[in-house]
C-alpha cells in the first residue's frame, strides 16, 4: 500500500512538473527603467510586476480597483524592499479612462521601457459605456488604444518593449474575427468564442504592430502563459457548479499552472537579452511557437487595425 501510494505521489509529481512549464532564466536589471503592467492586482500580472520589481525596475500597477491594487502593491514592496511601485487607476471598460491614465503617465514619467498588456476578461454578456461587448473591449480594443497612446514615450525610451499577454485560444478551431460587429448582440455571443477571438485579435495587431515600428528600437511579443490558475476564470460561471466544480479543482490542482509559473513568459518577452531586436513572434513556455495563420494575414491585419482607429478615435503616427 505505501508503495502505491509512493508512486501516486511521485505521478503526480512529475504531471506538475511537466505542466509547470518553461522558466526564465534571465538575470536581467531593470534599474533606471519604468514598466506598466495591466491588470497587476492579481495572478500573473502580479506575479510579473514582482519580478519587476525585483530586477530593479519603477513598476506601475494599472488597475481597476485602486484599494485590490494598493494591496497588491504592499505585498510587492514588502517583498522587494522597493520604494518605486506605484499604483495608477486604469479601466479597460472605459476608453475615457484609458485616456486619462495614459496622459498622467505622458506627463509624469520621464520614460517607459516595458509595457505589459495583461488584463484579461472572459465573462457572461454585458456591454461597456462605450456600447461596446465587454471581453472584446477589455482584451484588445483598450489595449489597442493604451499601445497606440504610449508609443512616442516607448520610442523616447526605445530600446523598449510591448508584451501582449494573449492565450493559445486564439488557435482555436473555426475562430475568426468579426469585424463588421464589434458591439454583438445578446442573441449571438459565445464567451469562449468571443473570448478566443479577442485573444487572436491581440496576435494579429502584435505582427501588425511589428511591421510598424521596425527601426524605432520598440519591439513587440504576443504569448501564450499557459493553463494558469487564477482569477481570470471567476466569471465562468458554468465550471463553478456542481458536478463540474469538482472536476474543475481536481483539473486545475493536476494540469494548471500557478500565478508565478504562468508569468514567466511574459517576463521572458520583457526581459530576456536573447529578444533584443526580435519582434512580431508569438511565445509559450518562454520559446516561440507557431501561431494561427490569419496571425500573419496582412489584408486582416490592416482591416482590424483600420477598424480599431475608427472605434477607438486614435490614429497611427509615423
């Protein structure tokens, strides 16, 4: 019996091990060096402003909820020692605050070296003030217009760097975008579906955006964190009942990463020297992957990039 159970143990050991996935080894400093991370109250976005903070670098948690994000905050600089996290408020349900938060950061930080676009949304309908489906406004539109509003401090600071946090969803069978129906109606929304298609949305302008800014020393990644355990599934109601609940736990305890293992490629893209100059690719497990073709269509890529200034009201400048 103990040796049964000895072998158990040692399974499932080595099933964590195996899903933990890649590591960065990077020892990279970011001393002198300022980076805002999306979304850095919890899980892999806190993770990832961590080991900023860590490295040396001036990390600015943008959050919703400036009392979660205060907290997440005390936490890092109890554990860091540093005196340079900082916390500003920033909704992605809202191109107003978008706006807002990107004009302080133009107007008080002298530079920005890294540029995390982590926050992530994947729930049941609703629609934004902006009249806008929320997950696909949350995941990529603000985004889009947050990099846009950034750029010309990013190419002051250049080299600098944009890590778009996407997901290996976005290579999901029959996804695509629908670019004449950003609003959505009730009647047709999937949240996987919808969630999967913001997520290749961020793929897509990553290979884009790496076009754009050849030469200008600001480069750009699109990743894949892995299976994370965190708090972006809360809102999927479905695997928080019972019977599934408990295949749920059993799931995510077995196969899942936690917050500091699903982190590391995106800390990889931000720091790893190996990346300097290379831009455009997509990444999973601290390595480049092959992503889904329409990625790298160049008739999509300029279609949802036209669509995106029209929404968003921001436009492209050389």
């Amino acid at each position: 019996m103990i040796a049964v159970v000895g072998v158990i143990i040692s399974l499932v050991a080595l099933i964590k091990w195996h899903f933990g996935g890649g590591v960065c080894k990077s020892k990279a400093r970011l001393d002198g060096k300022t980076a805002v991370v999306t979304g850095a109250n919890t899980g892999i976005g806190k993770e990832t402003a961590l080991d900023f903070a860590k490295r040396g670098a001036r990390v600015i948690l943008a959050c919703r909820d400036e009392e979660r994000a205060s907290k997440a905050a005390k936490d890092i600089i109890a554990e860091t020692g540093s005196d340079k996290v900082l916390v500003r408020v920033l909704d992605l349900a809202s191109f107003e605050s978008v706006r807002a938060f990107a004009k302080l950061i133009n107007e008080t930080e002298e530079r920005l070296d890294i540029l995390v676009n982590n926050a992530g949304l994947g729930q049941s309908y609703r629609v934004t003030k902006d009249g806008y489906e929320s997950t696909f406004q949350v995941n990529y539109l603000s985004h889009f217009l947050l990099t846009l509003l950034l750029l010309e401090k990013m190419k002051k600071s250049a080299p600098s760097r944009i890590v778009n946090v996407s997901s290996m969803v976005h290579d999901s069978k029959n996804v695509n975008l629908q670019l004449d129906d950003f609003k959505l109606s009730r009647e047709k929304y999937d949240s996987f579906g919808r969630y999967a298609e913001s997520k290749l949305a961020q793929v897509v302008f990553t290979w884009e955006l790496s076009q754009r800014l050849e030469g200008t020393g600001v480069t750009a990644y699109a990743l894949h964190p892995g299976a994370v355990k965190s708090e972006v599934w809360r809102n999927w109601k479905t695997i928080h009942r019972p019977p599934l609940k408990q295949v749920w736990q059993f799931m995510t305890f077995l196969f899942f990463k936690d917050c500091k293992q699903g982190a590391q490629t995106s800390i990889y893209c931000s720091v790893a020297e190996e990346l300097a100059g290379v831009s455009g690719l997509y990444y999973s497990d601290c390595k480049v992957k092959e992503c889904n073709k329409l990625a790298k269509d160049p008739g999509l890529a300029k279609k949802l990039w036209e669509v995106s200034e029209r929404i968003t009201g921001e436009s492209w400048k050389d």
